[in-house]
C-alpha cells in the first residue's frame, strides 16, 4: 500500500505531460485523458484515506533514501483528508469546465489542471520543507496558467499582481527555510522537530524568527488579513470555474500552518512553541469581518464569492489560531464545508453569469431567464451554506469553533467576530439574491445556444457532499478529532519517518 502513496502525484504529472503533446491537446484526448486521471486521483485517494482512517502512518522513500537523507512522502489522516478534499473538488470542476465548454477557450487547459492537482497533492503529502517550497512553486505557476486562461485585459492585470505578491511569498519561504536550515541542520519537518526541541538557549531566538516568518508565508497563501488583498481581484478576474478550483488554494496555506506549527513549533519548542498565536488569532478575526464585509458591499457575484473565501478561511483560521486539540479538530470538521461551500457558489456564479447574458453576474436588476427558478434555489442553498446557517454544515462547524474557543481568553472577541461575520454575510447574500432573482424585469434573456443538460450537476453534487457533511457530522466530527490528537501526539509520525532505530542511535527519543 506504501506505493500506493506516489499515485496522486505522479499520474497527474504524467498525463500534464502526455497531454502537451499537441495531437493530444488539440483533440478530446485531452479531455479524456484528464477526466480519466482525475477520477483514478480520486480512487487513489478514497484507497489512502481507508488506510490512514485507523491512524496507520505511511512513508514512501523516493529511490530507496531514508529520511532524512531522502525525500519522503507521509500519510497520515490529515495529509489523507486534504488529498481526498482536492481530488472530490477536482472532479466535479472539471465536470463542469467540461460541460459548459470552458476548458475550450484555450489549448492548455488540461495540462495545467493536471499541473495543479500534482502540486497541490504534493503539498499536502510531502515530508520536507524544501520540497514543500516546490510543490507550492508548481501549483503557484499552474494557478498562474490557469487564472489567464480565456484571456482578458483585467485577469492580466490581475494576474501580474498575482505573481509579484507569490514572488515576494516564495522568497521569503527560501528565506526562512535557509534560517531554520542553518539552525538545525535539516529540512526534513520530523527531523527538524526533534532538532528544535532539543536546540540550545542561544539558537531559540533565530528558530522563533524563522517560525515566525516561515507561517507568515503560509498566512499569506491563506490570505489572512492584512496578507489577503491579493485574493479578491485575483479570484473576481478569473472564470468563476476556475476560482470554484482555487478554493482550496488558501487551504493549501492553512494546511501547512497546522502541520508545521503543531509538528515542529509545538509545545517541545522552547521558546519557538507556538509562536504565530500571539498574531493569529487577531488577525483571524479581523480577516472575518474583512472578508464579510466585502460580501456585503460586492458589486458582482464573483467579488461576493471571494469575499466569501476570504471569511470562511478567516473563521477557519481562528480555531486553528487557538492551537489546541480541541480546536484543531473543530478547524478539521470545518475545513471540508469552507472548500465545498466556497467552489459551489463559484459553479452557481458561472451558471447565473452565463444565463444572464449581457448582464452577467451584476448586482444589478436584470432581464429574467431561463431556468430562474431552479437556479434561484441553487443559490439560495449555496448562501445558506456560504453563510454557516442551519441546517447545513457550516452552522454545525461554527458551533464546534465557538465551543473550541468557550475557554481562550480572547473567546468574548471570538464569538463577535464569528457572530457579527455571519450577521453581515446574510446581508450580502440576501441583498445579492433579492437583485439577482426578485427583480427580474423586462423581455425574458434566451438560453444559451449548446447548453449542455448537465451542466448544473457538478453544482448540485457539491450542495449533496455539503449536506452530507451534517447528516454524518458524528463520524466527520469523530475523524476530526482522531486526526487532531494524532497530531499532538508527535512520536509516532517521527517514528514512521526516520525508523526506531534511527532514534534510537542519536538519542533522540
């Protein structure tokens, strides 16, 4: 099964490459090949997510090197989850750019999706930071391909300020790996984390710098305020199908923020332990209210949707700013509904910017058209989930959050901000449906030609995987917290990476 591992990196970076050959990419190969890798992704994942449920940890040594010599890939529960998280979402976005034709606007659509489950996978299964940094690199430089793609003057103009601020992002990562590098002597995170633990008074200060540093990266590919300015115009320029896939682009920063900061920064870290909670939990909070705020005031449904991003990573950012079991397991339960909910109200934005015609997604008053009333409820489904209200699970993540934080002592601040954030998301949404679908006016807009009779399934399923995640919060909430104890429980993931024996011949157990 250790081989098993290698698959959701290695098939996407195999049919990005078959399918840049151009009888490939200009022909339906392209898409079958991708449609076929994509849902082998996600065998693959649903197989490595049955054998991480029973907190089995397992490593893959590329050519045979041992940590921390080699490159290693690990599985636990949490890189199993976000490996699952990524191959569901990319099945039903692909399904959608397929159906409504968007993966046609240009020659390399394909490819750079691949590009982009291969990073992302990548990301979430590495061992080391070094390798980390290229991963992220990969995904950043696919996202880059994949925002462009369909041209425009504004998502250029967008893009390139999208590439400056991950320049600025990925040699401030160089940088604190360096730091932390000339402390401890390694990359690989299990190694680092007992090399940290066991580091002497004179080095703490430089560890706490490169901690520090090394999460403000990862804060600012989460888009925590005042890190997030990028986001908005980022996501608003691209297609809508697009951002539903870049949803989970801010959980890739959230998600080495928790492995990091628990594995290597935690309890055992001396003076290191724990450091970005002293910033993190405001900035959380403030990043809330900034991102529901924007719901509030967006002038089109693609602002309202990364606002949207924006609010749901800040709410999630707050349970993993406590750093406690209790809400890490909170932050896991939640994370699945803020990925999920974020790309279904992208799909329902593509669905009512292409029905609309000339008025596109305008929060402005337009003609009616056709399939309204379905796509109305569609939407009204994905504000409810958006939002966090019942009975969907974003209302059962937030009561998690809230108790997680019942005995912190910012937890007055931490309920109105949550509270006060989800106050003003309703505004935005209920303002934003009302224009969109009550006042309707004028000659009816005619469907589009070649609408394709599936094309409002991928939508439809993402809302389905929603409301399963609160039919079954009990065991999602009981793999939540299993995972989040694992983490705190550092020795065994050590020990599946460098071996008993290595531990044992430095001393360091």
């Amino acid at each position: 099964m250790s081989d098993l591992v290698i698959v959701p990196i290695l098939l996407p970076a195999l049919v990005a490459a078959v399918s840049l050959v151009r009888r490939i990419r200009l022909t339906n190969w392209a898409r079958i090949l991708s449609a076929l890798s994509t849902l082998l992704i996600l065998a693959s994942a649903l197989a490595l997510f049955q054998t991480a449920r029973d907190g089995t940890i397992t490593t893959y040594e590329l050519g045979d090197w041992p940590a921390p010599f080699g490159i290693v890939l690990v599985l636990d529960r949490l890189s199993a989850l976000m490996v699952l998280l990524t191959s569901v979402l990319a099945v039903f976005v692909l399904a959608h750019a397929v159906w409504t034709g968007l993966d046609r606007r240009g020659m390399h659509f394909h490819p750079l999706f691949q590009f982009q489950l291969l990073g992302l996978n990548g990301s979430f299964l590495t061992g080391d930071l070094f390798n980390l940094f290229v991963f992220f690199e990969v995904l950043l430089i696919a996202s880059y391909g994949l925002m462009l793609h369909g041209q425009g003057q504004q998502r250029l103009h967008a893009g390139v300020k999208y590439v400056v601020v991950n320049l600025v992002g990925s040699t401030l990562f160089l940088i604190a790996v360096g730091i932390l590098y000339g402390v401890t002597g390694t990359l690989n995170m299990a190694d680092m984390a007992l090399r940290v633990a066991q580091a002497p008074a004179g080095d703490q200060p430089l560890i706490r710098v490169g901690a520090q540093l090394l999460v403000a990266v990862f804060a600012l590919k989460a888009a925590l305020l005042p890190l997030h300015l990028w986001l908005p115009q980022t996501y608003a320029s691209t297609s809508p199908t697009v951002a539903a896939l870049f949803a989970i682009l801010t959980k890739a920063g959230v998600y080495p923020i928790i492995r990091v900061t628990v594995l290597i920064f935690g309890a055992e870290a001396g003076a290191a332990a724990f450091a970005p909670a002293v910033w993190m939990l405001p900035a959380a909070m403030l990043t809330i209210l900034a991102g529901y705020f924007g719901v509030l005031a967006a002038r089109n449904l693609r602002s309202l949707a990364a606002f949207g991003v924006i609010g749901s990573t800040g709410t999630l950012l707050v349970a993993v700013g406590l750093f406690t079991p209790e809400g890490i397991a909170a932050a896991l339960y939640y994370m699945p509904h803020s990925v999920l909910a974020g790309a279904l109200v992208f799909l329902v934005t593509d669905l009512v910017r292409r029905a609309r015609g000339a008025d596109e997604d305008r929060l402005a008053p337009g003609r009616p058209f056709a399939r309204i009333g379905r796509v109305s409820v569609l939407f009204m489904l994905a504000a409810i989930a958006l939002a966090g209200l019942p009975p969907l699970s974003g209302f059962v993540g937030k009561l998690l959050i809230l108790d997680a934080s019942a005995g912190a002592s910012l937890a007055p601040w931490i309920w109105a901000a949550v509270l006060a954030g989800t106050f003003f998301a309703i505004l935005g949404l209920v303002r934003a449906g009302s224009t969109l679908f009550w006042k309707a006016e004028g000659e009816p807009v005619e469907a589009p030609a070649g609408r394709h009779p599936l094309e409002t399934v991928p939508a439809w399923s993402l809302l389905a995987l929603v409301a399963a995640l609160t039919v079954f919060a009990g065991p999602v909430t009981d793999y939540a917290g299993a995972t989040s104890a694992q983490l705190f429980e550092r020795t065994p993931y050590i020990e599946a990476v460098l071996g008993n024996s290595l531990l044992q011949g430095e001393g360091l157990r």
